[in-house]
C-alpha cells in the first residue's frame, strides 16, 4: 500500500472514531482537513443522545468561529428538515446525521430552528465571564465590563508596574521589596516598568505560585523547592531526548574515547576542563539533571562555537598532535551522528541548559518579586474597576476562582457539572494557560466511564495566538495525559480538501524538514503531521 493510500485509510478511521460519541478524543486537524465538519458532526451526534440540547457546550476561540459554527448547524437541520439533497459523500453524512438530531427534537419538543438560543456554541471568553458574572465576589471579576484584547493592554499594564513605585515612600516591608528590584536593574525605572508590565501580561503562568505573597520561611522553601523541580524536570526533559537519539553503535565507541580525550587533558594539567570529569567514568552520562556539564562537554567535544559539526580538535581539547587515532575515531562517530535528524541541534541545546539550583543571590531577587508581583497585581485590579474593562487572562482566572478547585468546588461548578454532559473544544492550540486550567476544573468531577465526554479539535502547527498567551505546550501535554481525569485518545486528520497534489505532498517535503522532528511540551516545539489530497484533486499542480 503507498503512503498516500496508508494516510488515507488513517483519516477515514480517524474521521469514523471521532463519531463514537461513547468516547472523548483530541484531533490533530491540519489546514484545509475539513475540521469544522467533523466538528459540526460530532455536535450533531451528541445532540441525537442527550435530554436537552444544553448538555452539550461548544467552545470556540473567536465569535466568528461561533456564528459560522451555530450557522453551519442550522443550515444542516434546515436542510436535513427541507429534504435537500448532498452533493459530497461528508455532506450526507452531515444531513443524515441532522436527521437524527431532528427526531430527537421532536420526541422533546426542543424546536431547535425556531430557538437557535437553546444551543449552547460560545467563545471561551464568552463562557468564563458567563462563570465569573455569576459570582462576582467569589470570582474577583466584579463589575468589570468590556473586555479588552491583551494585546491593547500594554499601556494598563505600564500604569500598574509604575504605581508600584509609590511604595517607595511607604516605611514598610514592601517598599523594601521595590527597591530590591530597582537596585537590581541599575535604577533604570523606565527597565522596571517594561519588565514588570511584562509579567502582568504573563501573570497566569506565576500567580499560582506567588498569590498574595509568600507568608512566611516554609512557603518560600516550598516555592522554592517547587521552582527547583521544575527547572530540573525541563533538562531531564532534554537530556532524556538527546539520549535517546545516540546509536548505539556511536554509544559504543564514545565512552573509551571521551576517557582517552579525559586523560589527556588531566596529563596535560587541564583538569578543569568540563571534558575531564569523563577520566573515572564507567558509562556515558545518564540523562540526570546532575550529569548536565558532561552533556555539555560533550556538545562542546562534537560541535563548533557556532553549533555545527567539529573537522578538527587540538590537544586542549585532549587530542595531542600524535593522536590521529583518537581524532580518527572522533570524527567517524560525528559522520554517524550527522545522519541522525534533529540530533545536533537537540546537543546544541546542551549548553544552554541552566544550573537546576538557584544561588543565594538569584534566590533573594525572587523573593523580592514574589512581594512585588503581587503589589502590581492588586494595581492593575485598581486600574480595571477605574476603568471598567479587564483583559483575557482576567476573564479566564476569576472564572477559575469561581469554579472553586477539585477539592472544593464552588456551586457554580456543581451547577455546571450538573447541566454539561459532553464538551467540544474547537482550536484548542490557541487556548491559554489560564483557559487550560478552567477546562480542568470545569470538568473536576467527570470520570471516564460515567457517560460524559471530552473532543478537542485543533493544529499546534498553526498556533498563532501568543500574545494572547496560548501555550501550544498544553496541547501536547493534553495528548499525553488528558484533561483532568478524563484521557484523549490521539486522532490525526490526513485528507487535505483545498490543496492539489502537487501542493500537498511540497508541504509533506519541505514542513518535515522546517519543523522538528519530534513533538516538544516544555518547548512548545511540534512535530510535522503529513497529509493527503483529495481524489478530486489528485493530479492538480502537476507538470
């Protein structure tokens, strides 16, 4: 079977799985794959099953995306209704499938074309200041109107960081926190305020850690503790990669030549050379974060200043003139490595591994900022109710605040765990962190077997929305370990419908060489999923 015919049968599997309503998945859906339909299908055969159509909630990313998509279903049940008939094979499935939904309509008396309302199909924002609006006190949301784009945000976000300077003229603990940090950067207050607006924009990624300051010596010994394992996670993270791409034919001959190079260099009075911590080793280093340097040692061995790959070493690299054996060796694993993809870059990327403890004096400037942060943060919240607006990030933390925790759920959440059954998330490569975690929660008291479900729909090759804060990085630790308690299983959609043929496979040629070779969570990096062109195209764009 050729690859253009394996793909296709995947994306007929992938498309007919995604239908099994008894099942959550999350789809990998590249441009021009026809997603919207699928979703639209998915909504359709949801609302075939349930007692009222709200127990199904479709979010979207834009209201764009949510006129298109409440439309789209009203033109199928319109047609299904009307006797139209399909042109396209997904089309008569997509009526066939409004049909049904049209019965269970009748049984319930819904009357959905008459009141489009009754489907529940809002923008994520939408839905969170729904929440929040419920409970303004508990959610911190209050009064606040309009919501504005984060990226109109930036001179709001100066303001607060700038008030923050009052404090200077307080005699009190704070004001001492505020000076830490000026000092830090020189006294350079036009710096302060740009780093600081900077992390209110950012601020749902650190206020789970910082909250309204650290109380006492125990919580700054957990958050630091907690950082610490984080920064060591990231590395093992990498090095676990790296590690896994050497052959073994390279792991073979590597060891006795680092030790020969290691020797050497000790010989040669250079015991302070990273290399050297390889002369009493019995294995290669182990992808702990306590083996970086030697992980960097070796990078710095095999690759240039510039990263590329090394054609000549010297004895300060532990390669005397009369080695040319060893050098021989040397280059001989390097012309086995260059064949490995993604491998230099991956030990490239080595050397910029951090130290996976803090220094005393790092560890000061960060308490500093975790009484800092806090201060701008109760600024920017004065600023939102003067002003009567609040931003993305805000919507989607009070609305959290008002969901309560798993623990502990707010009634609100009761409410919603009650009245949502099934929950279709459209490009869900574009959600943030903050809308992450109001996902989680919303979903809190779901299980896997009790009949509720999770489908996810999205492209982390196409997630464009950073600056306002989506983290492609969730969509890939969504694949890995679900959402909540709910797990997802991994559907790819591979039909490309608007491309030609030649198009599509130049995209297959080119894109599995731009973009990495394997999927990256801490990095955000995504690895190139191929599609297929349609029958209908096949042949198009060809010479």
């Amino acid at each position: 079977m050729s690859v253009d015919a394996t793909l296709l049968q995947d994306d007929i599997d992938a498309r007919d799985d995604a239908l099994d309503v008894a099942r959550s998945f999350i789809v990998q859906a590249p441009a021009g794959s026809g997603k919207t339909e699928l979703l639209i299908q998915r909504y359709l055969c949801l609302l075939a099953i349930v007692d009222n159509p709200e127990e199904v909630l479709a979010i979207t990313f834009t209201r764009k995306a949510a006129q298109e998509m409440r439309n789209r279903v009203l033109a199928a049940l319109r047609n299904a209704r009307d006797g139209v008939v399909a042109e396209t094979r997904h089309e008569q499935k997509t009526l066939s499938l409004a049909g049904s939904v049209l019965k269970r309509d009748a049984e319930n008396q819904w009357q959905l074309i008459l009141s489009p309302g009754r489907m529940r199909i809002e923008t994520i924002d939408a839905f969170g200041a729904g929440i929040a609006r419920s409970l303004p006190l508990s959610s911190g949301l209050g009064g606040a109107g309009t919501t504005v784009a984060d990226a109109d945000m930036g001179a709001l976000y100066r303001r607060a960081a700038a008030a923050t300077l009052d404090y200077l003229a307080l005699e009190e603990a704070n004001s001492r926190a505020v000076e830490r940090v000026l000092e830090h950067l020189d006294n350079n207050s036009g710096l302060y305020i740009a780093h600081l607006a900077r992390m209110l924009e950012t601020r749902e990624q650190w206020l789970a850690i910082t909250g309204a300051g650290l109380q006492n010596t125990s919580d700054a010994e957990r958050a630091r503790q907690s950082l610490e394992a984080n920064i060591a996670d990231v590395i093992e993270r990498h090095l676990v990669k790296v590690d896994g791409m050497l052959p073994a034919v390279v792991r073979t001959k590597l060891l006795p030549l680092v030790k020969s190079a290691a020797q050497n260099l000790i010989d040669d009075d250079k015991p302070e050379h990273l290399l050297s911590g390889f002369a009493d080793a019995d294995a290669l280093p182990s992808p702990d974060a306590g083996d970086r340097l030697l992980w960097r040692a070796l990078a710095n061995l095999m690759l240039t200043g510039e990263g590329g790959w090394r054609k000549r070493v010297t004895k300060n690299d532990g390669f005397p003139p009369a080695s040319k054996a060893l050098k021989d060796a040397l280059f001989s694993i390097i012309d086995t490595l260059r064949d490995v993809s993604g491998f230099r870059i991956a030990l490239k990327q080595c050397r910029l591994l951090p130290e996976p403890r803090y220094q005393e004096g790092q560890w000061q400037m960060l308490l500093a900022l975790f009484e800092l942060l806090p201060l701008a943060v109760t600024e920017l919240h004065h600023l939102f109710s003067e002003n009567g607006i609040t931003d993305h990030t805000e919507v989607a933390l009070s609305a959290g605040r008002a969901l309560g925790s798993s623990d502990a759920p707010g009634d609100i959440a009761l409410m919603l765990d009650y009245q949502i059954a099934h929950l279709l998330i459209d490009e869900m490569q574009d959600t943030s962190i903050a809308q992450y975690d109001l996902l989680r929660k919303l979903t809190a008291g779901w299980s896997p077997d009790d009949g509720r479900t999770i489908f996810c729909v999205g492209d982390p090759m196409q997630s464009i929305y950073r600056f306002r804060d989506a983290e492609v990085g969730e969509f890939l630790q969504a694949k890995d370990r679900g959402i909540g308690a709910i797990p997802l299983e991994t559907l790819t959609l591979r039909r490309n419908f608007r491309s030609g043929e030649n198009l599509v496979h130049w995209f297959n040629s080119v894109f599995a060489n731009v973009l990495p070779v394997h999927d990256d969570v801490a990095a955000g990096a995504i690895s190139y999923a191929e599609s297929v062109p349609i029958e209908e195209k096949a042949g198009i764009g060809k010479h």
